[in-house]
C-alpha cells in the first residue's frame, strides 16, 4: 500500500534532518523540507469517501482496537493516498501491533507528505524509541518541538514524558529527556 510513496528517497532527507537535530539548538532545515516537497507525492483520490473510513479507523483507535484500526486506515488510504493525518494515525495504529516497520514507514510516508507536522514526528519518536533507536528517538522529539507551533506544550509534554510518575517506558523517558536537553543547549 505505501508503494505509491518514495519512501527511500524520503528516508534520506528525513535521516539528515534527525542528524541535523542531535546538534540542538537553532535548525535550517529548509533544505530538506524543500527537498521533500519536490518528491513525487501520490495523487489525491476520493477525500470524502476516505473522510468516512478515517473517521472510523480514529474511533477504533480510540477504543484500542488497533488491528480495526489500521484495517479502516488502510482502506481510507486506498481511497486517497493523499492524507498525512491518515497516514500518522496508521503509523500509530502499526505501533499498538508492534509492527514498528510498517509503523515508521507510515511515519515517514506522513513526513514526506508534511515535513513540519509536530504529531507526525512526536509518533516516530515513539517507534524509534520502542525499536530501541533512542539517539534517533530524541531527535524526532526534538523535531516536534522545533516545528511545533505551542513550543512550551510541547517542552511541558517532553518533561512530562520523562517524569518520575509517567508510566513512560525506560527507553521513552531517556529519549524525552535527550530531546530536553538539545532543546536547552
């Protein structure tokens, strides 16, 4: 299903972007957002069909089923390949499987549909760090909150993240708290 996406092509931008972000501090990074809106992207198909399905695979996410979800979610992205927001949920969905490949490459299909996207990254976080990529992990989180348009939110939900009482897991506090301190260089 996400043959339609240069993938690859994305994966390298989108890697260069998660080492720009291990340096911290102020990122130009318009290159590679450039470089991503030039890449062929799939075509828009029936939105409002899809709008039906997607509304639906959110509501079994919601209800924590996952392999609902990513079925409705597909099927939406069927209809049109064309929906970032669809795609991230599906990354998300994939994650709750624990199918982290088919959950980052959903990821990066999103990014390369929408490179600034703040959820979209805060969700590859999630998946690197679940995989075990915790450098990268802190990265993508340094991401979110270097596209994010309420940068104290998401600093708050950072520390959150790594709070002694989050039932964050070892590896998700530790690439929180990584992403806290690029932020604070």
């Amino acid at each position: 299903m996400l043959k339609s996406y240069p993938i690859e092509a994305a994966r390298q931008h989108l890697g260069e972007m998660l080492d720009a972000a291990k340096l911290g501090g102020n990122l130009n990074l318009q290159d590679q957002v450039q470089a991503l809106a030039a890449l062929r992207k799939p075509p828009r198909g029936d939105h409002r069909a899809a709008l039906a399905l997607s509304a639906q695979g959110s509501s079994a996410l919601k209800s924590g089923n996952f392999a609902e979800a990513a079925q409705l979610l597909t099927e939406a992205l069927r209809l049109d390949p064309s929906d970032a927001e669809v795609l991230n949920s599906l990354a998300f969905a994939r994650l709750k499987q624990h199918q982290l490949s088919s959950a980052r490459n959903a990821a990066l299909a999103s990014l390369l549909l929408l490179p600034t996207r703040t959820a979209t990254w805060a969700n590859l976080a999630f998946i690197l760090a679940e995989d075990g990529k915790l450098g990268s992990a802190s990265s993508a989180f340094y991401l979110a909150y270097h596209f994010s348009k309420d940068k104290p939110e998401t600093q708050n939900y950072l520390q959150r993240l790594n709070s002694e009482d989050a039932a964050s897991t070892a590896g998700l506090k530790e690439a929180a708290s990584g992403a806290l301190k690029l932020i604070n260089r």
